[in-house]
C-alpha cells in the first residue's frame, strides 16, 4: 500500500514535473556557460601582466538579497522566454548567475510525502495524503566555484573514458522507443 501511494501522490500532483522545469529552464547556461559569460563580464586589458586573471566565478558578487531575490522572481516570470539564452549579453550576468543559484536551489530540496496509512477509513476528521518540499534555501553564490570545479572534473574524467553511452541519446534520433540510443551523438 506504502509504495502505490507514494507513485501515485508523485505522479498525480505537480511537484516532480514543476521541479524539472524550473531546474531546467532556470540554468540554460550551466555551469560552463555561466563561466564563459563571467569570463566575458571580467576582460583583461592589454596592460594587465598575465599573472592577473579572471576572479573566480561569483567571488566579486554579492549573495542576494531577499528584495533581490523578488525583483528576479518577477523578471524571470515577465521575460525569461524572451531573452536570446544562446548568446547571453553581459548586461544580464546577475539574473543568470540568480538563475542558476535557484536552480540549484530545486535541485537540492527534498520531497515529504505524508501518507495516512488509515486513509480507506475517510471521516472529517482523516488526514489526507500530502507532497511537501523542504531546504528551499536559496545556495550562496560562493558555491559557484565549488560547481564549476566538479563540472571540470567530470568532464575530465568523461573524455578519459574509452566508451560513452548517453541516456537520453534517443531524443535525437526517431521516436522508436524499441531501438537501442544511438551513442554518435554524445562521443
């Protein structure tokens, strides 16, 4: 009873599929494209020894701060469709740099199912079955670092490997659920 319950209150309310959309449509850069456009935000000028590089990402910003935080709530929901994500101005480095932090942020939050386990036996007085999220918490932007850093070790260890296999390389091939991904695309 436990795990049919459980499928069905993940699978009939909206929580699983609202978090893969904003965790996606949150970081359409990733990690690497965030690092890109900081690089880009933070030129060198020709007279600057070689010794001085790029600050690492996110340390000459602040954390937000909760007004911050609503102000980029009420962009995202006017105007994120409409910003060119495939060639990311400068101008908009802090709403991408919130971008990504938010979506960290629902990447790492946890699910509570509440399951009654007398639920068959309804009266007005029976709980019902609920879905909670918790750690909400917004990541500090000192964590930036800490990410592109294992998104680099990962990709090291990745080009290393001898053979790839994506997952999800049938998205790019004909809808054929039966056939086996094809790998071309993710070598």
């Amino acid at each position: 009873m436990l795990i049919p319950t459980a499928h069905s209150l993940l699978v009939h309310t909206p929580v699983l599929r609202t978090l893969a959309i904003l965790q996606r449509s949150l970081e359409v850069l990733d990690i690497e494209g965030l690092s890109k456009l900081w690089a880009l935000s933070h030129p060198q000028s020709p007279s600057e020894s070689p010794a001085v590089c790029v600050p690492p990402i996110g340390s000459t910003s602040p954390n937000p701060t909760i007004s911050e935080w609503t102000n980029f709530v009420d962009e995202y929901l006017a105007s994120h469709n409409t910003l060119d994500h495939a060639h990311p101005k400068t101008s908009n480095l802090r709403y991408y740099l919130l971008a990504y932090l938010l979506s960290a942020t629902f990447k790492d939050c946890s699910i509570i199912l509440g399951i009654n386990p007398n639920n068959s036996k309804a009266s007005s007085d029976t709980k019902i079955n609920s879905v909670t999220l918790i750690d909400l918490d917004p990541k500090s932007i000192d964590k930036l670092t800490k990410w592109e850093k294992l998104d680099r070790e990962i990709v090291e260890s990745y080009n290393g490997a001898e053979e790839k296999h994506c997952v999800d390389g049938w998205k790019d091939n004909k809808p054929d659920y039966h056939q086996r991904p094809k790998t071309s695309s993710c070598t």
